[in-house]
C-alpha cells in the first residue's frame, strides 16, 4: 500500500463560514483519501506573524512528506507571488508574504516554485479574493497526490523570497534575553529564548518587572502562582498552574524576557 | 478503487458540546472510511437563512456525488417532514424547513423522499431533539455508501419542500440593486448581486449612505478604506484592505447596496 | 479489508493554538489511515467535570474497538499517572485525574494499565507539559493499529484509578430530584434525572423557582417558553423553544431540580 501524504491548512479564515470547508471539498475533488489535518484556522485576521509562529511550531511534527498549505493572505489578488517550497521534510504551499519566515529559519530549501502552471488550479481564470480554493489547495492536493515541484510551477531563487523580520534570543556570556513570542489559548506566554540555553541547574526569569522561578511542570508552581519551564516546543515558556499568565502578569506579544542564571 | 463519496456536515451545534462528534461517530460506525467535511458549525443558533445561504455558498465546490448533512433544526421532534434531495450534483438530507432553499434556487431537484425508512436510522426510536444523531447522519452515511434514494424514503412532489422567501438582486435597464446577504468572519459585506451584471469597465456602490469604487482585489484600496469587488462565489462584495468593512460602514445583513455604473 | 479504528480527541486545548493538528500529526506519523474524530476541544481550560461529562455522553455513539484519548490534564508532569483502560466498547487513554469518572460509572473496566512502555511513546524523553503529544496521542494511535494493551503499559489495579464525586439523582418513592450537570451550546439546561424515571403520563419540574411543563420536543412549548424534556442522552433537559433556557431561567451548573410527578 502507498503512504498516505498528509495535505494541512493553516489559514485565518475562522470556521464560521464555509471557506474551510470549500478548500476541503476542493481537495476532496481531486483525491478524496487525501487525509487533511487543521494546524489552526484561528489566526488573527491577516496576522502573518502569527501564522508564520504557529507553522514553525506545528510541522515538524507531520510525517515525512506532508503538505503544508498556509493562506494568510492580505495580498490576495495583488502582485505578490504564490509559492511552493520543497524542505527535507516536506513542502509549503501559500503566498510569498512571509508567512513561511519561521519555517525556513530552522529547515533548508530544496527548491522552491512560482505556482504559474494553471492546469494545476482549479480554475484559469482564479477569483481576485480566494486563491485558497482556487490555487493553493488544488496545488496542495496534486503535491500530495505526487506531481513533482517542477511541474507545478517555474523554479525561482530561493534568495528572493520575502522573509519576516522576527526578533531572536540572545545570548552574551551569561546573560540571555529575549522576548515573548506568542501567547497561545491558555495565557501561557512562549519566548523565543532556546531551552537548552539553560543549562545550569538553576534559574529563574523576570518578565513584566516580576521574577518567576524555573521548573519542569507547570504543577510545579502553587496553584495560581506562575512558573517557567522549557515548554514543549523546546523554548522557555511562562505559566500560571490552574490559570492564565497573560492575565496574571498582564504580559504579551513582543515583552522582554531576561533570565537570571544562579 | 471505488472512488469515495464525501459526506459535509453544517450545524449550528457549535464546536464545544459533542455533538458534531456523535454525528460523526455514528457515521463511522456505518463506515469508518467515508471522509467526512465540516462546511461550518457555527451557524447562528436555529438561523435557516444563514444556513441555507452557507450550504448554497459551498455545495458546488464539493466532488460529485457529495452528500450534504445539513442540521438547523428548531423544529427538531415536531411534524416538520424529514427529507433526502437528489440533485445532478449529488444528494441534501436534513429537515423540510427551508434550509436547502439556496441550493434549490440554483439546482435542479431529480428526486425528493420523506425519510420513512426506519431501517436506515440509527433507531425505531429516535430522541425528539437530535435527529442529526438518529435519522440524518445515519441516512447520509447509507447513501454515500451506495443506497439508493428510493430505498431510504417514499417519494414527495418536490413543490411540496418549504421554501425561504430569500431576495435577490434587481436588474432593471441601468439601475442594479440588491442587499447585503451575509457578513463573513472578516467582516465582508457579500451581496445578492451577480459580478456578471457589472459587464461595465468602471462602476460604483452605494451602501450605508458611502460610495464605494470597485476594483479587482482587496488590496486595490489603500490600507484601512473599502473597496467593492467581484467575490469568490461570483457575487459583489464590500470589503476594507486591513480591516472590516462592517464595522468600518456600520453595515450589516439586509442593508440596501445600489451600483452606479459609470 | 480490515475494519478502521477510529481514534478520537476529546482537550481543552482550543482549535487556536497548533495542539490538536500536533497531535493529529503524531498519529499520521503512526498511521495516516486512521480516522481520527474531535469529540470536543473547547472543555473550559483544566475543568475535569466538564471533560468527564463530554466523554460520557460521546463515547457510545462511536464503533465498537474506538479509542478515546482525552486531554484534560491540569497535573502533566507531575506525579500523576497516565492510563490506558479497555472497556468492552473500546479504549480510553489519558491522565488517572478522575477525567473517566463518567463513563467507569457506565461501563465496567476489563482491564488498566500504566503508560510506561516508552518504546510507544513519541519521544523516551516527553516534554514536562504536553504529554497530548509525547504519550497519549501516540500510544492511542498505537492502540487503534492493534497493539495489545498489555505491551503498552504494566497492568494496574482499577481500584486505584482516582474517581470524581459526581452527584447522581435522587429517586425515593414519587419524589425524583437532581441537578444541572451540563449546560450546553443552545443554553440546554441537561439534568442528572434519568428520563426512565419519568413514567406517569404527566409530569413537570421545579428549576430556579419555575414551574416548567414536561414535553415530547422542544417545540412543545410556544416561542420563547421553556419545556422539559426527555433530552438526547436519555435525562431529563430543560430547553427553550427558540431561545436560552440558562439565559431565561438564569440557570447553571449545579442548580437543584425537582420533579413533580402528576
């Protein structure tokens, strides 16, 4: 039996209406036992930070091979170009914004596409306003059913795709620093300070004028009091046991974090 | 290979109660390998017109054949007629209260039957509040499975299925107007009137008493004001670069839109 | 062909952040061809009760063989163990916090087991905060592949599986009383009175000192007014024909009911 290639949808198009669905149901068109998993259709609206952080969080965890389409598109219809990107570990399907900056500072390109072979879409004559359905599931879905990068498109340098600027950790001797890069659904606030920066047995950080002890559970806190672990992204992450971290500390997106070694 | 027949489901169960999974638990339990596609299930609570617009919305995009569950229900347990519905495209089953009314102005019905077939629900005796569970998830599994229509129910004269008194846009010589139908997830304002009446090269909209120029894409105004463009499902829309036309105009569902062309 | 296990997902993760497409990553890197069903993801952030009554009232509308993996789980990384327990109707893998207190007081245990079979782990090393990846995911995707529960874990006694003190109804003589235990995306108000209990012809309740009539559906009541009946999971639901029951009554968790029979 040939492996599945899983085809994901990471956009900001929220659930309430059907686009989600239609891009599915497009999909499903060309090979209905393609098996498509959500990362997140929740991104803030046209926030390709945001999209660019979850991505980078999410795929490494697909198999070997997987799709990643992402559409988070406020150029949609403009100049901006539609991409597809081959790694080592699979591909990225989705518009030139951006949106893949996190992906690609940790995973090598392999080749990447302008998507400009139209008998890959699902139509030539694609709406100005939802190359989702139109483009980048379809090219998904054919990706994932086995058509090799080439056809789908036409080869371009890898050094011209356009790169977000995200600010990174750093580390001088012993002093690391960084800031708060995401804030995910349970107020936990994730740096983007490395875990295994923290090699001593002991540290604690300071975020929001408040020091808050290292630990390795967030059940190692008392209940309502905050804690810092290496969360399971691998990054330093802040955390409220039975509560939110946002709320207690009244911290998000972009705050500085430092931490102090013992 | 048999090609594999979709089931979608659209609900306004919304996603935190098990509903939706019930539903689709016991189409697994019918056959675990029928891909099953979530349109949307954040309809407003007990709204036929937003579902029947949604389902009219994304039916099309879905492959031949589909089979569309589709469960806004208030009258759920009462007389209101449970239905299968026969199209060139594939099959509708839910309630009899208007729900398909969209489709059905686009789609041609082949066949209709009351749902009176009680070895194809999940049993004799359903709950009289969640016949998703019990006749319609159940029913939908059987027919894309490969039962027939005529199996599932007794034949109804198709003028008999209720019908939503939905307005449609008006054409009349050089005058075009029409209403805002629905309000998406990025507050787009998506109206009743066809792109293809605007055969004109320029033209405008009239809506909350602002003018509004229309153009291709979303980013062809600048960022933060409106522009009125061709939708992805062919209809005009109102929509602002960066941000939500119905807050920025106030505007909402039935709000009068008129085009001048120019 | 062999007949697909399903696994389903039931967290209070939330469908923003990347955590549930993670976990249905690490599944697909098992076996992309098992359907994996969402029971529910929006269980109020590390609220057992509510998980324990969402699992309760789903599992049995899935195949036999299922495997449920649920993720609630204020203490990861702490002490407490991880469990996988078969049942004759299928599989429950998570946290031993009293998360399964609703359905162990269904369904009689055949056996439990201690997650500590590390080859069937994500990693031999799991993050100290997201054991939804590292253990449960995989070892249920495992488990629906056919792995047997004794190679996944070291059996244990199922009396020492911790229980939640969940309040049952009272029945003695005519007089039937309980409380709320649910409340559900409609507003439904969901009792712990069986319906089976309710055999004379006529009866009515007492909720939030309101007398409200018992009926066959929620449409028994005029717009607006509420009706009891006898819900979808078989106990007794106190609804609104249009509207909000917990909104109307101004109803919650834990508010006593009293049946009067007539």
């Amino acid at each position: 039996m040939m492996k599945k290639i899983v085809v994901t949808l990471l956009t900001d198009f929220g659930l309430s209406d059907p686009y989600v669905g239609i891009m599915k149901g497009v999909i499903a068109g060309i090979d209905p036992s393609i098996p498509v998993i959500d990362i997140s259709h929740d991104i803030p609206a046209q926030n390709i930070y945001a999209a660019s952080y979850c991505l980078k969080s999410a795929y490494k965890y697909f198999p070997e091979g997987s799709v990643h389409v992402a559409v988070v598109d406020p150029g949609v219809g403009t100049v901006r170009r539609a991409l597809a990107i081959e790694l080592a570990s699979g591909f990225l399907v989705g518009p030139d914004n951006g949106l893949f900056s996190g992906v690609l500072m940790k995973d090598r390109i392999k080749a990447v596409v302008e998507l400009d072979n139209k008998s890959y879409w699902r139509t030539e004559t694609p709406s100005g306003t939802f190359h989702g359905r139109d483009i980048f599931a379809p090219v998904g879905a054919h990706l994932a059913s086995g058509v090799s990068l080439r056809r789908i498109g036409s080869e371009i340098d890898p050094d011209s795709i356009m790169l977000l600027d995200i600010p990174a950790g750093v580390k001088d001797g012993s002093s690391i620093s960084g800031c708060i890069e995401h804030v995910d659904h349970f107020g936990n606030l994730i740096t983007n300070i490395p875990g295994d920066w923290l090699t001593k047995r002991s540290w604690s950080v300071v975020v929001a004028d408040t020091g808050i002890e290292g630990g390795a559970a967030y059940g190692d806190a008392a209940p309502g009091r905050a804690v810092a672990v290496i969360g399971s992204h691998g990054f330093l992450e802040i955390a409220v046991n039975g509560g939110s971290a946002a709320s207690l500390l009244n911290a998000g997106w972009r705050m500085p974090v430092q931490v102090v070694l013992k």
